[in-house]
C-alpha cells in the first residue's frame, strides 16, 4: 500500500509539472498563434466534417506526420482565437506520453499544425477566426448511404430522419464555412472515397498543401485516446494501425429515399466544396 501511494505521489507530481510546463510555455504570451521560446507562430489544422466520414482516420494519418500533433475532437467552443491556447493545451496533454526519459523530447513543442476535428454545428461560438491566416482547413465528406447508416448505428436513439436531418444541416454548415473563408490556399477537399481509393493522390495533395517536411503513410501511430468515446471513432477497425478498406458489416438500413435526399445534399456540398476549396483532384502542380 506504502509503495502504491509513493507512485500514485509521483504520478500525480509529474503530471503536475508537465501541465505547468504547457501552461507557462502556452499562456505567457498574448498572440494565440504563439508560445514563448519558439520563434515561428502555429498553424491551426481543422478538419471540417461530419459523423462517420473516416475523420477519425484521416486524424491518424495526419497526427503521424512530425508536423502536426492532434488526438481527435476536443469538443471546445470556439468564441475567439483566443479559445486556440485551450486547444494547445488539450492537445499537448492528451497526444503525448511521458513515461520514459526518451519521451523529455516531447517538451520540445516543434510541431507547426495544431489539429482539431470538428463535427458539430454547435462548436464555432463564432466564426470570425475562420478567415485568419494561421487556420487551415481540410474538408471531409463521405457519401450518405454508409455515412447515414453508420450514424443510426452509433446514434440508435435517433430515428431515421433525424439521422438525415444532422447529415444535411452539417453538409449545409460546411457550404457556408467554405464560402466564408474563401480560401483556396487554405481550404482543401477530399472524399472519403479518395482516401480510401486514391490513397496516393490524397497524400501528394495533403504534403503540398500543408508543406509538411515528410509525406504521409497508411500506417500510423496508436495514440492512448485511440478508440475512446467522443474522441473519435471506437467502431471501426481504427485500431488496425493502418488502412483498412474492406467496409465494415452495418446492422442498419436507410430507406431508399431518404438516401436520396442525403445524396442531392452531398452533391451540392461538393459542388460548393470544389468552387471555394482546392478539391484533390486538382491538386497536382499546386504548391502551398
């Protein structure tokens, strides 16, 4: 019992001098791009998207390259850049590990994006930060027969058209947010068929766009918040490590016309998407 306590002490005093680390690193300065001893400002990395389009998959991706670091959704409200220090924090908390002395290089705070996923109409308090230059934006879409199934089954107190009724209110809110920050440089498309299909040209498109120093791979790192509720997804195959493309077996059906509906929602958002953002497809050439 002695010995449990002095570890549980230990444990305790360390997380302890970890967040002040964060905390005095993260709010010493005013600029929510900046933290004090390191020159060049953050980048801040949304991914824009909805309830079961593989965000949480594409998150992985993304969090295994050098230059980013995220966990998931950290269901902040944003009301100004000012909310983009607690994003920093949650982020620098939960995406890393201290429990070996290799880990002290985790303290360096290198990385140039700081990643949140978003998947909520309720989350942006605000939306005058959509136009800074500092926040880059990757839109996701996935088309509404898996999506709309995938959403009733993790959803299963929710009838069919409320199911609908979210996926087009969001696809309608992504429109408009893509119309706001009307930003090519900033603002890329892809599809959850293109990740899954075009593998390779998705991860061209995303080196270039955010000009990251290495590329990206199918193989990615298994975080502590990997599978856990409202962080991200814990029905798939997230875990694998990897790609996984045989689709999983949904116990759920959408009638064939609200299927339809989803799909003209679908097909203006993507219009929408690929007018106001640089869609994957055209990708090739462009230089961030």
């Amino acid at each position: 019992m002695k010995d449990l306590n002095i570890r549980q002490l230990i444990r305790v005093t360390k997380n302890e001098v970890i967040q002040n680390y964060h905390r005095f690193r993260i709010d010493t300065t005013q600029s929510p791009y900046h933290i004090i001893g390191r020159s060049q400002p953050y980048r801040i990395l949304f991914i824009l998207s909805h309830m079961r389009s593989g965000s949480s998959l594409l998150t992985h991706i993304l969090n295994s390259n050098p230059d980013i670091i995220g966990y998931g959704e950290t269901h902040i409200q944003y009301a100004s850049e000012a909310d983009f220090k607690c994003l920093m924090l949650k982020v620098y908390w939960q995406a890393q590990e201290f429990r070996k002395l290799s880990d002290i290089k985790n303290f360096s705070m290198h990385q140039k994006y700081i990643l949140d996923k978003v998947l909520h109409n309720n989350k942006f308090l605000s939306e005058s930060f959509l136009v800074s230059p500092n926040l880059y934006s990757i839109f996701l879409l996935r088309e509404p027969q898996r999506s709309l199934a995938s959403i009733a089954e993790l959803k299963p107190h929710l009838s069919e058209e409320q199911v609908l009724d979210y996926y087009v209110k969001r696809l309608s809110m992504l429109e408009h947010y893509a119309q706001l920050i009307n930003s090519k440089e900033r603002s890329l498309f892809i599809t959850h068929n293109q990740l899954l299909e075009q593998t390779d040209l998705v991860f061209d498109a995303l080196h270039d766009f955010l000009g990251t120093r290495q590329g990206f791979s199918e193989d990615y790192q298994i975080l502590r918040t990997t599978g856990m509720r409202d962080v991200g997804d814990h029905k798939g195959n997230i875990k694998a490590g990897h790609i996984i493309r045989t689709p999983r077996k949904l116990k759920n059906k959408i009638s064939p016309d609200l299927v339809e509906k989803g799909m003209q929602s679908f097909n203006q958002c993507s219009a929408t998407l690929s007018e106001y953002c640089t869609p994957v497809g055209k990708m090739i050439g462009f230089l961030n």
